[in-house]
C-alpha cells in the first residue's frame, strides 16, 4: 500500500468543465501504447494540414532516424495564427504583454494583430534576404515581437535558433557559427526589472568573431546603439513597405521548425533540431490537456522565450489552441516581491506555469506579498524546469492556491518538446515533489547502470522506450552526437540523463540529472561548459565544476580552481574568475562557490574522481567511496578542509 499521507486529493473544482477524467486518461492511456498510430493520427485531425499524412510514425533508436506524419506537409504557423483568423475567431485575444514595468504600457494582440505583425516580419525577412531553409538567429527580449519572429520564420520555412537574452557575445557567436545562421533578429536593448541588457551590443561583438549577412534591430528601449552600414536595419524602417501578404510556406512534417542550442555533459551546447509535423501535434496536444485549456482563459508560462519552455507553452501550445498566452517581460522580484501576484490579479491570469526556483525565491519573501493580491482567477497552477521540493509545492499549494485548485508538475525536457509526465488536473490526485504519470504515448522505463530495465516500483535511469511526435530529431549537423549522447549509454532506448523513482502507485518522481549536468534556477549547465570557460583564463590552470544543492537555485555552481604555478590565490582573483565565467557564458553561469586547491583529486591515470568533489560540494564527507584508487589520497582531506571553511 502506498503512504497515504503523501497524497492531495484534486480539487473537486478540477473536475468541472474538463476534458480528460481518470478513467478517460486511463482508456487513452492505454489505447496510446497499443495502437499508437490510431491514436495519434487522432489527435492529428486536430491539425490543419495542406496534405494530410497517410504515414504516421516510422522511427527507430537502433539505428537511430525517427519520423512522424512523414508525407504530410503543413505551416505551424498558419495553425497557430492564420487558421483562428479564417475561423472567425480572429477577434480573440492571442497576446497580452506585460512590459518590464508596472507603469509601462500593456500591449494586446488579437490574432488577427498577430497574423498582421508576422506577415509583416516575414515579408521584412524575405526583404533581407531570408529564405526557406536557411538559420535564423533570434537574440531578443520578452516581448511580442520575439515570438513574431518565430513565427515569421515558420511562416516563411526558416529555421529560427532562438538565443536567450542572458546569453554572452561568445555564447552567440557559437551558436551563430554551428548552425551557419546569416541573419539575427535583435533589439536595441532589453529590460529586466531595473537593469538594461544590451542585446544590440552584445550581437556587434559576436559578430566580431562570426558573420552575419544582416541584422534586423527592433527600437524598444530607444537605447543607443550603433548600426553597421549594409549589415545592420531598423525593423521599423525595413518594413515600412513591405507587402501585407505572405502565403504560409507549405511544409512537409519533417521539415526542420528549429534549433535551440541546450547542454549537455560534454562540449559546446548542441543544437537540438525539432521538425514541424510531430511537434506542432505534441505541443498541440499537451497543451490541451495538460492545461485543459477552456476558451477565453488567460495562461501565462512565466519562462523566456530562449527556452524551450517558452517555444512550447508561450507561442506554439497556447496559439495553436487559440488560447490568450500572456508575455511578461519583468522578473519575479522587480519593483517588489508581489510583481507576479500582482501580473495574476491585473490581467486575470486562470493557468500559471513557473519554476520552482521562484517558488523558493517568492515563497521567503513572505505570504503577504501574494495575501495582497486577488488570485480568485487561478485555476490552475504548473510547474517545470527542476524538481520542486515538497516544502515550496506546499507553499505554492496553500498560499498561493488556497488548497483550491490543483498542481501540475511537468517533467520534460529541449529533447522531448513537450510535456511528457505530470499529473492531468482532474484525473490524477498529486504527491507533492513527484511529476505523476506519463502522458499519453510516453512509455518511460527505469534501468539500472548496466541497462537491465527495473519493474514495479524502483529507482534507476530514467529512458523512454518508443518515439513520441514531439521528439527531437537530430542534433543540428551532428546526427552522430546526437546518436552518442541519447541512445548510445542504453542501445535501443532514448536515455533522458535523469535519475528517476517509480512509487507503488506508478508515480515519477524525478531526482535529478545523472550525468554532468547541473540545473541553475531551472537553467540546464554543462560543468564542462564552466569549466572551459575557467581553464580559459591565464591564470588558471585547471578546473572541475559541480553542483551543490542551493536553497533557492535548487542548484548552484561548486568551482574547483587549480591554480597556474607562481599565481596566488586572493579574493579578488576570486572576483575576477566570477566576472570572468559571466563574460564568457552570461550571467547565469556566475559560480557561487570558487575553492582555490593546489590539486585535485586524479585517478592513477589522470582521471578527475568527480563523484569525490560532488560529494565534498555536497558537504558529504562521510560517503566519499573507495579512494585508494587515488593517485594521492591526501588531496581529498586537504578539500574538505577547503570546503569547511567556507
Ligand atoms: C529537469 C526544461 C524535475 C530535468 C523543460 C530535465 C525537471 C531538465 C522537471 C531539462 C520537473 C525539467 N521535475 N526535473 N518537473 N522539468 N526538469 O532541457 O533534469 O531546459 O532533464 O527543459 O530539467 O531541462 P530543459
């Protein structure tokens, strides 16, 4: 029997008005494994497509190529945007912006606004020169724009490769070099709470290292900026003339929609490539009934529109059903700790997607800050990116919800482009911290380190063993890499990175990544990314990067710092490495902890034991393991001396 003190029954007001119910999902559930085709040729009607698909899935992970509705040819964008017009429906809220700050002006778009502001950034692009195929890089604040611009490239058969706006100059020039994009969207400067970024500065200087054959600048702040002759436009004055007509490119399903650079335990980031057919029917389908969206709801998903998060559930999910998607350019805490309450009770928001790390973050500040506001709207609340600990989805429960209305939390990842286990809201009851059940056509299974699958309830390595439409295809110009990092650890299976327990009551509950992967405040790391970056500094020698649990970041960045012969460790060395990671990857990837060490700790034959420094930055000295295999073992006491003292 299960602990039944771990359950929260779902609210009875969950069940009103909603589209899947325990036993539906249980009938679904089923009929999704055992005539997968069926079920997704289905939920495909709901797609408007130019050539409907006569083929549905036709994938396999060994060899690894996977297909879905591949002789089918549609334009997301016209199922996100032109389709709601041409239905009469082109009255509807699609957009409402929510500026940087509370005095700022509220922008709201119609979807008929929307189709005219993209057919205007299409038309805008192809005056550049953009063409079907070729990269787009997008390097844009939250703002309406962004996703017109995504939607400009679907529109016209480009690929976009949205960059998030915290990103460095080197991190853009990296990715404008992998994936060979000539063209960039940007804007003049972005806002978040009361700092400005400079995104139309920090584009000049990738492009010191990297090309670009033109650049389209969006005014929004009114910043100065420099333009570059011949190379750099002003949006507003290259589409002052351009035609109020843009056809939707017809597509075939496997056509590339997009890059979208993630990271992984080694290297660069990749560049996972998501095709259109299979993820315009993922995003469509779990937005539906993930959020169980009802007509004429506002949802907001609070992620940047640089995540996959906020491709899936700001643009493509919510426009694709219809739904009035709320876009916020601010941060939680700016100008005070209510600013998302406050965004809920002005705009009537009825479904609210976060990250746990500003659960944890608002959730110190104190109740009142939420008490103040009137969040009777909430209908539903969701939550993604990281494991949320039982203490902050209580938190997020009770004070926010008002034990009224039901949680979901989401696990999913860049690779699966959409949801693919949580809870339903009416069907399933919750367990604080766990994810819940797998979606429909999600077949996850447990194995251990040798790849023999765990039955029944367990922990292990969490893979997915049968393609699901949203599934990404192929790292963009590495189908090897791609092969290497997700199906070469467990043959035949696609291996998430993530470490997973099953309960009695086949519930998920996500613990984490398994690999060299550290997830900051919901952003995805690679250690070796940090690393690279601090090994890059004269002055440093070399380094081992890990996570360590963080109250509020969920995690943070734990940096083991050899330094090169002669150079003294100080403060302000310290100082200057922060400042050093900051410029090379972005703000995000600041380190919390830098511990100077005159080694670290290496196999016989040079290897780091970096299960021994994830356990000393974890402050667990007890169960460092066998270390006699260390080439000298007195490096680890001197570490955990370092680590005390701080
Ligand atoms: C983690 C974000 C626990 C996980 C959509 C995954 C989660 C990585 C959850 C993907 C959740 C995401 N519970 N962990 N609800 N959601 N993760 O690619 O480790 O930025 O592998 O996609 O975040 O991060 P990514």
């Amino acid at each position: 029997m299960s602990d039944q003190s771990e359950w929260v029954q779902r609210p009875a007001s969950a069940l009103k008005g909603t589209n899947c119910t325990a036993e539906q999902y249980e009938k679904m559930y089923a009929s999704s494994l055992q005539d997968s085709d069926a079920f997704w040729a289905k939920q495909a009607e709901r797609i408007d497509w130019f050539q409907k698909p006569s083929k549905i899935a036709n994938w396999s992970f060994d060899p690894v190529d996977i297909k879905w509705f591949e002789d089918g040819t549609l334009n997301i964008c016209h199922n996100a945007v032109d389709r709601h017009v041409e239905a009469g429906n082109g009255d509807r809220t699609a957009i409402i912006f929510e500026p940087d700050s509370p005095d700022g002006e509220v922008r709201t778009f119609s979807y008929a606004d929307v189709q005219r502001e993209v057919i205007r950034m299409a038309n805008t692009l192809k005056k550049l020169g953009v063409a079907k195929g070729d990269r787009v890089t997008i390097y844009m604040p939250m703002v309406p724009e962004g996703a017109f611009a995504m939607l400009a490239c679907a529109r016209i058969g480009a690929i976009h490769s949205v960059i998030f706006g915290g990103f460095s100059p080197d991190a853009i020039a990296g990715r404008v070099d992998d994936c060979e994009s000539d063209w960039i969207v940007t804007a003049d400067e972005g806002l978040r709470g009361s700092k400005t970024i400079p995104l139309k500065a920090n584009v000049d200087s990738a492009l010191e290292k990297v090309s670009a054959k033109g650049v389209l600048v969006l005014r929004h702040t009114g910043g100065d900026v420099s333009m570059t002759d011949g190379r750099d436009h002003w949006y507003h004055e290259l589409s002052a003339e351009v035609s109020d007509e843009c056809l939707c490119e017809p597509m075939n399903a496997e056509d590339p929609l997009f890059i979208l650079y993630t990271s992984g335990s080694t290297g660069k980031p990749k560049g996972v490539l998501h095709t259109t057919g299979g993820y315009a029917v993922w995003t469509e389908t779990t937005f539906r009934y993930i959020f169980d969206y009802r007509d004429g709801e506002v949802f907001w998903c609070t992620a940047d529109i640089g995540w996959v998060t906020g491709h899936s559930y700001i643009v493509y999910g919510p426009l694709q059903n219809g739904a009035t998607a709320l876009m916020f350019e601010g941060v939680p805490n700016y100008p005070d700790h209510d600013r998302f309450w406050q965004v809920c009770a002005k705009h009537k928001v009825n479904i609210f997607y976060t990250a746990p790390t500003a659960i944890r973050a608002l959730m110190r500040e104190g109740d009142h800050h939420v008490e103040k506001h009137d969040l009777s709207s909430l209908r539903l609340l969701g939550s993604v990116g990281e494991p949320i600990n039982p203490e902050a989805w209580r938190w997020y429960h009770e004070t926010v919800g008002k034990e009224r209305i039901p949680i979901i939390d989401t696990w999913w990842q860049t690779e699966t482009g959409g949801c693919m286990i949580t809870t339903l809201p009416a069907a399933h009851d919750m367990k604080p911290g766990s994810a819940g059940k797998p979606f429909f056509g999600v077949q996850p299974q447990l194995v251990d380190n040798e790849g023999a699958e765990l039955e029944g309830a367990a922990s292990g390595n969490l893979c997915i063993t049968h393609s699901w439409p949203g599934q990404a295809r192929t790292v963009y110009g590495d189908h090897e890499r791609f092969i290497q990092t997700y199906f070469s650890t467990y043959p035949g299976k696609y291996f998430t990175g993530d470490g997973c327990r099953r309960d009695e009551d086949g519930y998920y509950w996500i613990t984490g990544r398994v690999d060299d992967v550290i997830n900051v405040s919901g952003h995805r790391m690679g250690t070796a990314e940090v690393e690279s970056a601090l090994v890059l500094h004269p002055k440093v020698s070399e380094a081992a990067v890990v996570g360590f649990p963080h109250d509020i970041k969920g995690q943070g960045i734990y940096c083991y710092v050899t330094l090169m012969d002669g150079v003294e460790e100080s403060d302000e060395l310290s100082a200057e490495l922060r400042q050093w990671v900051r410029k090379e990857i972005g703000p995000i990837a600041t380190p919390d902890h830098l511990h100077f060490t005159p080694a670290l700790p290496k196999t016989r034959s040079g290897k780091i034991m970096r299960r021994i420094l994830r356990k000393i930055g974890e402050n667990e000295f007890g169960s460092l393991g066998d270390t006699s295999t260390l080439a000298d073992p007195g490096v680890v006491d001197a570490l955990i001396e370092g680590r005390k003292n701080r």
